[in-house]
C-alpha cells in the first residue's frame, strides 16, 4: 500500500493534489504549485510519470484512475489534510455526431470529467476541509457552457462539470473551502491527439494557424487563483486564444 504523503520529505508545506499530473494541463500545474511552495501528491494512470515529475518536484506520484472508485480511496489512502484539489483529469473521445454516436466514447467521457471528478472531490472534502484553507480548482472547458456539432458527449460532460461546481460553492458556504472553475478554450497539449484516437495530423488540425493557448497558460491562472487572499474566492475564469471567439469561430492565420 502506498505510504502517506506526509513521509515525504518537507511535511510542513501545504499540500496540493493534482488529478491527470502526467500530462499536458495537469503536468504544467504541478510545476507550477511546486515553484509556489506546495508540497504535491500527484495521480494519473502513468504511474511512472507522475513518481517521476514528483520525485523532480517535491511530493509523491500514485496510480490513480479517477473513473474507479478503489483507485480513488487507494490513491486517497492516509491523506488527512490538503490545501488544493485540482480537479484536471479528463478529455474528449472523438466528434461524433449523436445520431453515429458511440456510447463506449461518451461512457469514457462521463466516467472521468464527471463521476472522477465527483469520486475524488468526496474522498477529498475532509482533507479540505481539515486543512482550514481548503481549495478546489475544478478544470473545466468553454464547453461547459457552449455547444458545437459533434461535441455533446464533451459538452454534455463539461456541462455537468459546471453544474458540479455551482452545487459544491453551494454546498461548501460557510466552510473552509474555496471552489474555482476554470473554463479553457483551445489548449494545445496531447487532449486533441486522445479524443482522435491518435490521428496525428487530425490532431494537428485543429491547433493549424491558431496560436492556442499553452498549459502553462492555464497553471497561470491555478496559480493566480489560489494565491488570492483567504477571503476572496474567484468563481470562475474564463480564458481563450485571442484567436478564437467560441467553440465555432476560430480566425486561422
Ligand atoms: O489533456 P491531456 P489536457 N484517471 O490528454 C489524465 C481540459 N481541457 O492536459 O491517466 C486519472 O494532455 C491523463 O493521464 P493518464 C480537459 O478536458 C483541455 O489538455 O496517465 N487521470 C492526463 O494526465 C481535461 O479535463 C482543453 O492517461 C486520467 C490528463 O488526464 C484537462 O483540461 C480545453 C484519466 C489528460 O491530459 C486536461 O487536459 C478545455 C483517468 N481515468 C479543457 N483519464 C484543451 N487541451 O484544449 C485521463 O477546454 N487522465
């Protein structure tokens, strides 16, 4: 069994739990709050790489696949405090219209933005809690509030995700906890490499002429987010390539 994080080297320094650490959004965000002082316990199904960015940044790395609920406690097991959630795992399978839809994509789909984000937030809350700082940063999308031809098992999703966060600010009033959505538009990592199966040049396609934004981009504004005064609690950020407006209008040099 894993031991606690708290055998870790440096236990005074607050810790913060990144989902979906070994890659892309959530690989940049670790980064990101190791330079800003927190000790990190990072979770991703690459077990290898998120022990290996932690072993670079301070913390610990486990498996962890949010979709299943054993994976959830183990990864959680021996956590008593924690300062931040990032709530990043996730992704897109495929642009299938509903009428051609899949229901293994939109089961992937559902099960790791949706029940993985709900599964490790509830293991979590108590930690948070006890922390007396508590703060969730849930990694949503633009698609959390906006459609496009295709998309629904995304949307649909993402939209969950923003129902999610408004019911936890709801649910949390009043206790030690912040919550945060942070609402990206295109990001250039691997997640459009991971929802076309890999079909590079598909992939490469929808990042041609854009110049999108970058994880470090997002790992900004986590930063930016929890480094506000205890009471302040930004509810939502929206952010987008300067050229793109939504989900269907993208100006391509
Ligand atoms: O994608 P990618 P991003 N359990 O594919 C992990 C949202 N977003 O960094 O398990 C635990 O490079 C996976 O790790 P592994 C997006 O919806 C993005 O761009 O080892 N972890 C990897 O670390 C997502 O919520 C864009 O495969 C699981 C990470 O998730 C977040 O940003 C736009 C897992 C995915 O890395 C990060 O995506 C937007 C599981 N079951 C929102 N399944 C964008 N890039 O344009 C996957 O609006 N992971």
């Amino acid at each position: 069994m894993a031991m606690p994080p708290s055998d870790n080297p440096d236990p005074d320094r607050p810790l913060a739990v990144v989902t979906g650490a070994s890659a892309g959004i959530g690989e940049a965000i670790a980064v990101r709050l190791a330079a800003e002082g927190f000790r990190l316990l990072l979770g991703a199904r690459s077990e290898q790489r998120v022990r290996e960015l932690a072993a670079r940044l301070g913390g610990e790395g486990r498996h962890l696949d949010v979709a299943a609920e054993a994976s959830v406690a183990a990864f959680c097991a021996g956590v008593e405090e924690v300062a931040i959630l990032v709530n990043n795992a996730g992704g897109a399978r495929r642009l299938d219209p509903i009428s051609d839809s899949r229901s293994d994509a939109w089961r992937w789909m559902w099960e790791v933005n949706v029940l993985g984000l709900m599964q490790v937030t509830r293991a979590l809350l108590p930690a948070l809690e006890a922390s007396g700082r508590g703060h969730i940063v849930n990694i949503s999308s633009t698609a959390g509030f906006e459609v496009y031809e295709g998309g629904a098992g995304y949307t649909s999703a993402k939209h969950g995700v923003h129902a999610i966060t408004r019911t936890l600010r709801l649910e949390l009033a009043g206790r030690p906890v912040r919550v945060t959505e942070i609402s990206p538009g295109m990001v250039e990592t691997d997640f459009s490499l991971n929802r076309f199966e890999g079909d590079r040049d598909r992939a490469a396609a929808v990042y041609r002429g854009v110049t999108a934004l970058t994880a470090g981009d997002i790992a900004d504004l986590v930063a930016f987010a929890v480094t506000r005064p205890a009471h302040v609690d930004i509810d939502e950020i929206v952010v987008r390539p300067v050229q793109q407006v939504n989900a269907a209008k993208v100006v391509r040099r």
